[in-house]
C-alpha cells in the first residue's frame, strides 16, 4: 500500500465550499479501481484545516488518480481557496495488512 | 466519528521495536467495540516518523482505549523510544459517511 496524507488550509470564507468540492471529489476517488480509501477529515481545533488520507493499492495508482477528470475538476476548483500552498506526506501501512485495506 | 491523528518520531534505533510494539497495540486496539480503524503507517521518506490513525465512534470509546491494558503496555513499552514529544491531532470526518468507517 502507498498511503499519503495531504494537508490542506482554506481560506475561512472557502470552508464550505471547499467541503462540497471535496467530499465529490472524494465520491469519484473511491471509486477508481487503485483505490483502497479516500477519506477526507476536518480538524475540530481548526475547521479551516483538513487531511485527505488517500490509500492506493500501488504507484501506478497514483498516477492514475491524478489522470482523472474529477481530479481536475477538484484541484481547478480548490486552487483559489487555499491560505497556503498544501502539503503531503507519503507512507507505508504496518497495519493493517495490505489486503484488510 | 472522532478520528485522531498520533504523530511519532522515534529514536532510530528504536524503529524495529517500535514497529512491533505499535503493530501489537494496533491488533488489540481494532477489536475495542468503540473503535473503527486503527491504522499504523511508516513514512517513506523518514522510517523514524509514524502516524497512528484511530477512528473512534465517539469521545467516550478514546477515553475507554486509554484504560485498556494494551495500551498502558504500549504506552510504557515505547516511552524510552521517543525521539519527541508525541502529538496528536483530532479531526471530524466529512468523507466517509460514519456508517462506513
């Protein structure tokens, strides 16, 4: 598995629309056959603080994902939302094991 | 959903031990009738840096983890394997529904 966690800031006045576009984003994602999970959070102490925590079977499924139309209906639609540019951090899984994902 | 994000960064020797550790918490922890997901993750680029991602169905099932024995013995057993201070981020789910976590 090829986890990666992306950090995303919005602007305060983008929170809900930024939620929408998302969460759609999010149903599209979870779709796609290289995809474990795709859950999107939102932080209690900060609401204009997120983490997408993306699971992917394998590295060509990264590249896939970021080949999709909804990904680039997403990433033009967020662009101007966010306070500062994001951030994300790639992992392995130590649990649970690949195929419980 | 109550999803906490815990963020370690261990001493570098301490990462096999800690692996095991946390991978043995992890399996006793995801049988807790108040817990979802409790996954572990290693980054790739920086082994000595987890996260643990613990998706509670409610504030009380984190405080009921916390009086678990597993995780007293978890807790105890990694403490000399700090390289820091842990910290953990807590988080609202918008995608998934709470149904499928």
């Amino acid at each position: 598995m090829l986890i990666v966690h992306v950090h995303v800031h919005v602007r305060s006045e983008c929170v809900q629309e930024f939620r929408e576009a998302t969460i759609e984003n999010a149903r599209h994602s979870i779709q796609e056959p290289g995809i474990a999970r795709f859950d999107v959070v939102q932080r209690t102490d900060d609401p204009t603080r997120f983490v997408l925590v993306e699971a992917y079977y394998d590295e060509a499924a990264t590249k896939a994902h970021k080949e999709t139309s909804h990904y680039a209906k997403w990433r033009d639609a967020v662009a101007p939302m966010m306070a500062e540019t994001r951030t994300s951090v790639r992992f392995t899984n130590l649990f649970p094991d690949s195929k419980d994902w």
